[in-house]
C-alpha cells in the first residue's frame, strides 16, 4: 500500500510530479496524485495473495508506476506520458548506477560481482517472485542468464499498460550500464518484445 508520500519523496517520482504541475497545473496534478494511490492501493488489494516476493515487484514497483501512468493518460498523450517516466526512471536510478560505478572502480570488486549477481538472482528474480531466469553461464569473469519470464510484463499486461513494460527495463540499462571494468551487454528483453530478456556481463 502507499500514500501520496510515496511519489512526492522518490527522486524520480518527485521529477514527474514537477513536470506535470508545469503542463496541466497544480489542482489537476494533485486529482491525478490522488487518483494514482487510490489505484495503486487497488491493486495492491486486488492480488493481495500474492507470494511475498512476487508483491515486493508488484506493490514497490509494477503497481506504483502503472497507477501514476494510468493516470496521467487522462490528461495526456500516452507518447508524452511515457517520454515523462522515462525520464524519471534515468532519474530515480542514477543514486545506485553511481553507486556501483564507484564500487566497480575497485579491482578486487569486480571478482565478487560474479558471485554477488547470480545469488541475487536466485534469491530474488526466481520463481516465487514470478520469473523464469536459466542460467547460461557462470564464473568469475563472465555471467549470462536468459529471463524467460517476468511479472513486470505480466502485470502491465493485465492492467492495460503493456507498452510500460519498457520502462523497466530502461533501469537495467541504466544501473549496469556504467560500470567500472565490467561490461553489460544484451541483445532484447520481453518487455521490448523479444522473447526473452538476455543479460550479459563480463570483465574486460
């Protein structure tokens, strides 16, 4: 569940809530913030019963984002509404793409990345959360798993918003783009219409 303080005190929510007072002004900004938590609250009731991981996707990230969206399409273009979360994701993320670009910076960093990401993944992004990820290869220079299913595009789907799906996926690019020593490669992700979401890293 969230409330207005939820979107006003993120960096990248913060962002988008100035960028809309300046289009359509403060009193509609401000029906379109209360309308986003009633919605997002919804849907949070509404698959309450979701395993926990699963809901740590959903109610920290899918249904946030979607409800502010759905609603923002009620005032305008779903092109411009996008362009604005976009923009907001490059926002909101840059704290932890600095973050681990300064850690990368350090030699003996970069080894135990290779040991830190596929637990996470296993940890985080497995089933119980509501993907499917097969791992392709794994050491302590090279990591490559393939997603073959993700709730961030289930969930857009089921709520009307499928084109959102991106948006996520923008995080990605962002945060592991930008590290020290360490590449990040993928050819397509689910949400951009591939059939899979691909990550590659490797030290150089």
């Amino acid at each position: 569940m969230v409330d207005k303080r939820y979107y006003e005190k993120l960096g990248g929510f913060s962002y988008l809530l100035g960028e809309l007072r300046k289009k359509i002004g403060g009193p509609q900004t401000e029906a379109l913030l209360n309308d986003a938590v009633n919605l997002c609250n919804e849907f949070c009731d509404k698959y309450k019963d979701l395993p926990k991981k699963e809901k740590i996707h959903t109610e920290r990230m899918i249904f946030p984002r979607a409800a502010i969206y759905l609603q923002m399409i009620q005032y305008i273009s779903r092109e411009e509404a996008i362009s604005l979360i976009e923009e907001s994701v490059r926002i909101g993320v840059e704290p932890d793409r600095k973050r681990l670009h300064s850690m990368t910076k350090v030699p003996f960093i970069r080894p135990l990345f290779f040991k830190i990401f596929p637990k996470m993944i296993d940890t985080m992004f497995n089933g119980e959360a509501g993907f499917q990820a097969e791992e392709i290869e794994s050491d302590n220079k090279h990591y490559r798993v393939n997603v073959l299913q993700c709730p961030y595009m289930k969930y857009c789907e089921l709520l009307g918003c499928q084109e959102l799906t991106g948006t996520f996926c923008l995080s990605d690019d962002r945060v592991y783009g930008n590290m020290c020593g360490i590449t990040f490669q993928r050819e397509g992700t689910i949400g951009r219409g591939s059939d899979k979401c691909d990550f590659y890293f490797y030290r150089k």
